[in-house]
C-alpha cells in the first residue's frame, strides 16, 4: 500500500512518541505511587561511577572540575528561613520548626560538563543548589566527616531530558553525541523523541540574571509520608538590574551581574513543595514529564535570603570549587525517588571524590567559612 507523505510523517512521530509515552526500558514498572527497583541497577551504578571518572578526566583543564555543572558563579551566603505559619502537614524534616533559621550556602551554576564550552552566554541549564547547615537528624549521605547538611539541588527546568538509568549510563559514556543519543539510526521507533523535547526545554537562553528564573527540583523526593517536587522562585517578580557588561559577548557576565546586584539590593526566593497526586499520572520515574501546577499546586515552606555582600574574593571561589552538594546529603524525611536519583547517589560522589583525589584537595568546612566571613554580608532584609 503506498503512503502519502504527510501519512509517512504521521507514522513516525506516532511510532517514535508512543515507546516515549509508554515508559519503554524504565524499568519494571514506571512507579507512579511506589517505587520500582530495576534488576539491572547495581550494574547501572557500577557503569555510572566509570563514566563520571572519565568524563571528569577528559574535560579537565588546569585542575580537575564536577562532572556536571562545572561552572560556578559564586557560592553566597545566605538564609534559609522556613515560615512561621507552615502547615502542619509540612512540618518534617528540616521544616519541623516553624521559624527555624539555616545558614546556607547556595551555588549558582551553569549545567555544562565542561568548563572551556561554559560561556554564559550560550543555551545552558542553570544551577541553584542550596546546602542547609547545622541541621538536626543523620543524613542518608554526608559531604565530609564534620558536617551533615540538607542539600536542595534545583535547575531553572522543570524537565530532564533522560528516562532511565540506561540511557542516562549511555549519554554521559559519549555526552557530545546529540544526535547520536536522541536519533540512533533511521528507525523512528528508536528515536527518543519526548527526551528530545525534554532537552529543548532544559537547555533554554541565559536569562539577564541567575536571581529572575524560577528553579525546579525536576525529580521527586520525600517529604514525610508524602512524594514532592520541589523548587523556589524569586520573592518577587523583578527585572533584572540594569546589566552591567555586554550579556552577549562577555563568557562572564552572569557572575558580574550578580555581584552588581548582590553589591546593591540582595535577594530572595521562596522555597517551594508540590505533592503527587497518583491519579494525574505524576510519575516517580518518568523526569521527562512535568507534574503540573494546575493539578498540584506548590506550596510555599520556607524563604532563602541572601543578603547584600561580596563573594568574589579568590579565596572564597576556590572554597566554592571545593565544595559538593548531592541529593542524598539529605535526611531520611527528605529522601530522592525515583530511578535517576537512585543513580545520583552514585555519580555525585564518584565525581567529588575523583576531582578531590586529583586536585589533592578536601571538602571544605562549610559552616567554620560560613562564620568566617559573616563580616562580608550586610544583615538587611532585601
Ligand atoms: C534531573 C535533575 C537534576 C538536577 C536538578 C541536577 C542538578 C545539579 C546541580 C545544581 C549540580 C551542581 C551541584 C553543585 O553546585 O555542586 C549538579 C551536579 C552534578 N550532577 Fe546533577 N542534576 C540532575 C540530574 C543528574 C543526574 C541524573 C546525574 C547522574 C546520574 C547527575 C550528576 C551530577 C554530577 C556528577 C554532578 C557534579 C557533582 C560533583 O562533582 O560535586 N545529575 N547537578
């Protein structure tokens, strides 16, 4: 039978999203209420130790960066306030307390493996991570021996542009292979097109400056007995500062944005958490999917303020580079679902360790630095 051509197309979008949609190769079930543990996952986590290893020796310049999100633009002090009138259905973990204050470390970065391509200005994910000190409870996993902190890592998407533990081991073996990975040969029934979509959004334009988008964790986590997403969007919708170098020739210029701004005003972001609602078909597994606010609307818990200051200084530069954040740094109540964070707790420490063992450096002591050079922030609510 002949095909028209518009026939042909509709053919291959349909066979090429359906495996998609349908959760193919995630595992044995795509845990939308529980998890689902895969048979192959003590090789994926072998696999993604490899991969990190590699990938941060390839790509190393003068010293040896992360795995993934290799460019900081600074580490600033800051706040992590959760709110007096959070509702008791929140109140675990870290937000147990009503009104407790964090000191916190919060790490700005762009998404890119490798440094020498991590202009700013290019299409690039960007990072907030933010490290909770002196925090109450053990940590599932700890950045060093002297201090356990609750680490939120959040990018400015709300999608991953990758399934399953497979196919993330297969993407960073050979991270320079767009094509190769979205569209593995001419059968359209291989093509990973929603992954495809997904990485569309995730790699987006720089914004103006890191404090004017809204960061997404992407995947879910405890929180308590319920499964969140969490995020945190600026306290309030501003403009950014009138820019202060060329946004779209100066490799930079986010760092020297937010100095400018940080130098003037500080800032502030509300610290937010949506439930699974199981029978939307929020997926614990898929991050290729969004949990829509619609459905399941989020939740503020907590304020992060970060106060006027100056964090350019190259000593406390090189204390950021030295520092690892992971999402299993995190207590019990806040535990990652999900097969791609089940692989995170693999690979974040099999780039830290590496990076530290070849630069003959040590995580650092995050509060001591903390306290250290409170005189460099102005204590004056933005
Ligand atoms: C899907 C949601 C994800 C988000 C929101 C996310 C976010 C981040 C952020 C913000 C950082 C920078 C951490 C820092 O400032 O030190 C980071 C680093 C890193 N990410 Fe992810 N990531 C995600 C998925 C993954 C996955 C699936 C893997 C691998 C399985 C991965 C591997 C890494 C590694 C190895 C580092 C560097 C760790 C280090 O050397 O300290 N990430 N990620």
């Amino acid at each position: 039978m002949r095909q028209s051509f518009p026939g042909i197309i509709f053919i291959i979008l349909v066979g090429s999203i359906l495996p998609a949609c349908s959760g193919e190769g995630a595992g044995p079930a795509d845990g939308l209420g529980r998890e689902a543990l895969r048979d192959d996952e003590a090789g994926q986590a072998a696999l993604t130790k490899q991969n990190f290893q590699k990938l941060v020796e390839d790509y190393k310049t003068s010293y040896v960066a992360r795995g993934a999100h290799a460019k900081a633009h600074s580490c600033v002090r800051a706040y992590f306030d959760v709110h007096g009138d959070i509702q008791a259905d929140y109140r675990y973990g870290v937000f147990s307390r009503p009104g407790k204050r964090y000191k916190s470390w919060v790490r700005f970065s762009n998404g890119h493996y490798d440094l020498k391509a991590s202009q700013d200005y290019r299409d690039d994910a960007r990072g907030l991570a933010v490290k909770l000190m002196e925090i109450s409870g053990q940590p599932l996993e700890r950045s060093d021996v002297d201090t356990a902190t609750q680490d939120f890592l959040m990018t400015n998407s709300r999608v991953f542009f990758v399934k399953n533990m497979p196919d993330y081991n297969q993407f960073v073996a050979n991270p320079e292979d767009f094509i190769g990975f979205f569209f593995p040969g001419w059968n359209p029934f291989n093509w990973r097109l929603k992954e495809f979509l997904a990485a569309r959004k995730t790699l987006t334009p720089p914004p103006d400056s890191l404090l004017t988008p809204t960061y997404y964790s992407i995947t879910p986590y405890k929180l308590g007995p319920h499964n969140i997403k969490f995020g945190a969007k600026p306290c309030v919708e501003r403009a950014a500062e009138k820019p202060v170098v060329d946004e779209n020739t100066d490799p930079d210029y986010l760092r020297k944005q937010l100095q400018a701004e940080l130098s003037e005003t500080g800032a502030c972001f509300i610290f937010q958490a949506q439930k699974q609602q199981v029978e939307r078909g929020m997926s614990l597994d898929d991050a290729t999917g969004e949990w829509s606010e619609e459905d399941s609307p989020f939740m503020p818990l907590a304020t992060i303020t970060i106060p006027r200051q100056d964090f350019s200084s190259a000593e406390q530069l090189r204390f950021c580079e030295n520092l690892s954040y992971a999402p299993w740094h995190a207590l019990p109540e806040h535990r990652p679902l999900g097969q791609l964070n089940r692989l995170r707790r693999h690979a974040y420490p099999a780039s830290s360790d590496y990076r530290h063992r070849q630069n003959q450096t040590r995580i650092p002591a995050a509060l001591a630095y903390w306290r250290a050079g409170r005189g460099s922030i102005t204590e004056k609510k933005p």
